[in-house]
C-alpha cells in the first residue's frame, strides 16, 4: 500500500500513482427536466406580459377600444333599420300637428302713430285690413307714447291676450317689444316708434307666419 493511500481504502480506492480518482455527485434527471421546464415558463410569461404592455400603451386591447367607441359614437343601426329610418321620421313628421294660430280675422289692431309722420298710422291699418285683421281705432299715440317710442313700435296688450295673437301680428312688422296694461279686452294696440320704416311684404310675413304654424325640427347631432 502506497503511503498515500488514506487508511481503511483499499481495493479500486487505492491510490497507486500520482493521480486521483473523480468522485463526482451523480446527476438526477427529473431536476434537470425540471429546471428547464421551469425557465421555459418563466420565458413565456415575460414575453406574454410584455405583450400586454404594449397592448396597453398602444389602445389596442379590446376592452379600451369597444369602450372608447361606446363613448365616441353610438352603436349603428343595421341596415335594414337604416333604410326604414327615413320613412319612418317622414310619418313621425306628417302625424306631428301644426302649431294652432289664431287667424289674423280674430285679432283686433288699434294702430296708433307715435312718430311724427303725418298718416303713417292710418296708412298702417289700411295695410293691415288689406292683409285679414281687424282694425279698430287708427290715430296717435297716447302721450304716455307719443314720440318716446325709439324702436319699431310695441304690442300692447291685456294680460291675458293670447301669446299667439302677439305672434301673429309680429310677422307683419319684426323687432316690436310687448307690453301689457290693465285693459279687459282681447284687442292689441300696434304703436309705430321711430325705427318703423315699412311693413314686411306681404310675401315675407305669409313665409314667416308658415314658419310659425310648422317649425323646423331641430337638427339630429352627427356622430
């Protein structure tokens, strides 16, 4: 036995040269498989979150884009829908009634003068006849009027004349304020201010009066 060899070894342990037997842990191969199952796995999900990221910082997920076209824009109708939508607004549009007005043989106009133009008033009211109402009293404006009336002229009235009649007799002669005094009666007084030039042609208060009886429907708002 050689004096390197330790004591207790002998056999296939015994040193006999100047080299030394490897004695190296056997491998198992389940941890090996293990392990590289493991890093695979680990791989993959890095690359699966890195992927979301992306996703996210680029608005292409599906959740951020059904949302922001929930918001931007309403779900469109199918198409079958679509071509049935101008027949049905065309329905909804015929069986909406026309607004009501009183017609202008059932308002009574007192037309007074409170410029200072000589015959304007009654040149007025002969209009006025010419066009369907009723003409009561025609002369000057009363003092509480006359020649304080800058604008077009002022529509007076009791309290509880219709609105509509105000209206009507509006399309004649645009820009008149409306007033009310404690009058009883259903009669309108029509006092012509300094700003009064002329009555609306005939044709333009006809346009402005069919206007009133059948208004534009508002615009739909565009997607």
């Amino acid at each position: 036995m050689s004096m390197l060899t330790p004591p207790g070894m002998g056999g296939k342990y015994r040193v006999t040269g100047t080299a030394y037997p490897r004695m190296s842990r056997k491998r198992s191969r389940p941890r090996i498989v293990l392990a590289v199952l493991g890093s695979v796995l680990a791989l993959a999900l890095v690359g699966y979150g890195a992927l979301q990221l992306i996703d996210v910082f680029r608005g292409d997920g599906p959740k951020r884009n059904t949302a922001a076209g929930a918001k931007d824009c309403p779900t469109k109708a199918p198409d079958s829908a679509a071509k049935g939508a101008p027949a049905a607004a065309t329905a909804s549009a015929a069986a909406k009634p026309a607004v009501v007005l009183p017609a202008p043989g059932t308002i009574t106009v007192n037309v007074y003068n409170a410029t200072a133009r000589a015959g304007l008033a009654k040149a007025v009211g002969d209009e006025l006849a010419k066009r369907g109402f009723v003409v009561g009293k025609v002369g000057n404006a009363p003092p509480d009027f006359d020649k304080k009336v800058p604008g077009t002229g002022i529509l007076l009235g009791s309290p509880a004349t219709d609105k509509a009649a105000y209206a009507v007799l509006g399309t004649q002669l645009p820009g008149t304020t409306q007033q009310t005094d404690t009058r009883e009666t259903a009669d309108i007084d029509l006092i012509l201010g300094d700003a009064f030039k002329e009555l609306s042609t005939k044709e333009d208060a006809d346009k402005a009066l069919a206007l009133l009886a059948n208004p534009a429907p508002a615009p739909a708002g565009k997607c």
